[in-house]
C-alpha cells in the first residue's frame, strides 16, 4: 500500500473515499425479477434459483433437523466455543432490554401520567450468509438479540449446499433460531418477506449478506420492515506514533479478508508510522489463504494509508468516513474518542482487534456500513422493539391542558378535536 497525504487528495478520491456504497445498483435490476417471481411462485421459484444459483438441488426446505444434529454431533471443543461466543452475546445484550415506565408530569393538581411500554415482534427474519465463507458468527449475532427481545418465532435462511456447513448449522441452533431454511441469497429476502408454502412471512428482516441480499432488503423494504442496509466490510485504524504497525497491519488484513470489495484505512498523523504501517500490510498479506481477496481489497479506491498533518486532521477524515469498524491505537484513546461521533463499533488499544467483537467480545458485528453510522446504530435488541406511548388523565389534568390543546386545534382548523376536550369538561 502507498502512503497518500490526507491534504493532498483531490476531488475525486475524496468521493471514493467518503461516498461508499454497497454496489447494489449494478444488481437491483436483476434482484427485483428474482423478488418478484418469490412473491408470486413462492417454493417453486426458490427451489429454481437454488438450482440456478447455488448448484443444489433442493428436496426439503427445511433444515431444522439437520441444525439440531449438527450442534449434537460437534465436537466438545468447538461446542464450547460455539456457546461461549453466543453466551457473551447474549450477556452484552441483556443490557440493552428497556424497561416500562410511567411517571406523573406536571406540576399542577391533575394527574397527567404518561409511560412507555416495550414489546417483542411476533416472528422475525435473520439471514445467516453463506457462500464464499462461512459465517456462524453472523447467526449468533442476529438471532441472540431477537431471542434477548423476547420474540416470539425467528426464522434463519443460510444458503444451501451439497453438504452445508455443519458449524454454521450448529450455531444457527444454538443461538435459538426456531425454524431454519436451506434458502440464500435476495430469493431468501424475498421468502421472508412475503411467505412461501414452506417459509413464513415475517414483520422483519435482518443481517447481513453480499450486495444481492441487501438490494432485495432495499426493495422490499417497506412491505416488511429491515434493520439496515449495509455493505462490504470496512474499517478505519486511527493512530499516532505510539501505535504498533504490526497490529494496525494486523487489523486492516483481516478485514481485506473478507470480501474483495472491503474498505481498509489507516490514518495517523506520523509519517514514520504510516510508512511502517503500509510495510506491515504488504507483508502480512502475503501467503494467507485469501491473498487474492486480500489484495483487491487493499487496491480498493476506498482504502490506503493516509498521513494527516495532525490528529485533528486525522479525526476530521475519521469522522467524516464515518466506518463500520473504527479502532484507536493512540497514547490517549479516550480523548480521542470522545472527540468521535460517526462509528458503527469502536475498538480502543492496542489488544482489542475487531476479530475480538467479530465473535466472541459480546458486541454485535451486524453494523452499518458506508456511512450508515452517521445516521444509525448497529443490530441491537431495540431493532426487534415496539414501543407504545400510554397516557391517562382525570378531569383536572384535562382541565389544566384544555386551552392548550383547543387553541392549537383550532388553530389547525380541527374543530372536532377542541370540541372532544370541551363535551368532557362542560
């Protein structure tokens, strides 16, 4: 990788780097026929596309059998690790369930209580990918906080396979996943979202996927609802001298590893570091099983080592970027941070490699991606929360709000509604 000076980059580079996006418009004609074709031929097109797509053929759905065999024949080992990575999961999101709450407002001699109460989705949908890797992590992530949630039935889709991967499997079931199904890619999506014979139809979607399942959340996104629509892997190192170059290199080959179109970044306001870190990368590459990807990766226009003229430039570039994954390695991390408002997930000090929230740590790896941060959070028990307002008044407390709400009714030319508050207190 060469280093590029962060006040040196021209216009364009600036749009690669800070206008991301999942490359789903090259795929979104293509994703609303096979949608579309789902919604009207349900298991039939499914069972196609499987055979179009994937190379198998599909006899059975359902794999729900084959998940609870597979977490009982796993090895006590991998077991263990499987339920230790869902249990910290698990433990971080218990956390994050609300409370119901009613209070009493007001000062005057009414009774104006209002609350909120919380409540689970009936049946949801997560989609645990596939394909050029294997991700049971992604199962654990997506079903454990719908689980925490309290919701009712979640159905899985994973892609099939001629012999599908028995880890992935195993955690699907682990995390608690009530119906699995042999089904990947946007036809997945669109499976959840509308129902087939065979699968359910469900209030939400969730979890990641490559850019063919995300266009399909995209589309059918309203129709039911998503948690986000998200990307390519991505992450942003922020660094001063005193990080150590190996790790930084460390952290932005195992994103590269990913997926081809991965986004990896460091920023520092060294000179010394940025070239040790660009060194690093090169050499850490090397001879790894998805060297290929890797490097594709690293010649994205979206990734590069780039030299700040000072940590306040960096964190400017940084906040701007707004990554899915953005780790400080700096002697003051904490005061870095609190000057960051636009990351996905942050990881501070040298021994808190994003592989560490990626499976085991506790935090969700589900995350918005190409500047989703600015605007939104990553997969949490909230994403599979309703909530409701509930309000009661006696007669004072609609008597201490009557003129307010009647001038601003009738301002509003909604004669009925002052009139709803008058026929009470006349």
């Amino acid at each position: 990788m060469n280093v590029k000076n962060v006040a040196d980059l021209g216009p364009s580079e600036r749009r690669a780097l800070f206008e991301r996006d999942a490359g789903i418009e090259a795929v979104r004609s293509d994703v609303e026929d096979i949608v579309t074709t789902v919604r009207e031929e349900g298991d039939v097109a499914v069972r196609n596309y499987s055979r179009e797509f994937d190379d198998v053929e599909v006899a059975n759905l359902s794999v729900a059998d084959e998940a609870e065999r597979a977490y009982d024949g796993l090895d006590e080992s991998m077991r263990e690790t499987i339920e230790t990575a869902a249990a910290n999961v698990r433990e971080f999101h218990e956390r994050q369930v609300p409370e119901d709450w009613r209070d009493q407002f007001g000062d005057g001699e009414g009774v104006r209580e209002l609350g909120r109460r919380f409540r689970p989705l009936k049946r949801v949908g997560v989609y645990a990918p596939g394909g050029t890797a294997a991700y049971p992590s992604s199962a654990i992530m997506g079903v454990v906080p719908a689980k925490v949630a309290g919701v009712d039935e979640i159905v899985v889709c994973t892609p099939p396979a001629e012999e599908m991967n028995p880890v992935t499997l195993a955690a699907i079931h682990a995390a608690g996943a009530d119906e699995v199904y042999a089904v990947g890619g946007a036809q997945a999506v669109a499976a959840m979202a509308y129902g087939t014979e065979s699968i359910p139809a469900v209030q939400k979607v969730a979890g990641p996927g490559n850019r063919w399942v995300t266009a399909a959340k995209g589309i059918v996104q309203g129709d039911v609802d998503i948690d986000f629509l998200a990307g390519p892997s991505e992450i942003l190192v922020l660094a001063d001298e005193t990080a150590e170059p190996e790790f930084v290199a460390a952290d932005l080959v195992a994103q590269a590893e990913h997926d081809s179109n991965a986004s990896v970044v460091c920023v520092t306001d060294d000179e010394e570091t940025a070239e040790a870190v660009a060194a690093a990368v090169d050499e850490q590459a090397t001879g790894r099983e998805r060297e290929d990807t890797i490097r594709e990766a690293l010649a994205n226009d979206a990734s590069g080592v780039f030299c700040a003229r000072s940590m306040s430039e960096a964190i400017l570039f940084a906040e701007e970027y707004a990554a899915e994954h953005l780790t400080i390695q700096a002697d003051d991390d904490e005061a870095l941070l609190a000057r960051i408002t636009n990351a996905g997930s942050v990881f501070l000090g040298p021994y808190t490699p994003v592989a560490a929230g990626d499976y085991a740590s506790g935090t969700n790896h589900v995350l918005p991606t190409n500047g989703g941060p600015k605007r939104h959070g990553g997969l949490s028990v909230d994403h599979f929360l309703r909530s409701t307002t509930v309000q009661r008044l006696d007669r004072d407390g609609l008597d201490e709000l009557a003129e307010t709400v009647t001038t601003l009714a009738e301002a509003e030319g909604l004669e009925a509604h002052a009139e709803s508050v008058r026929r009470r207190l006349d």
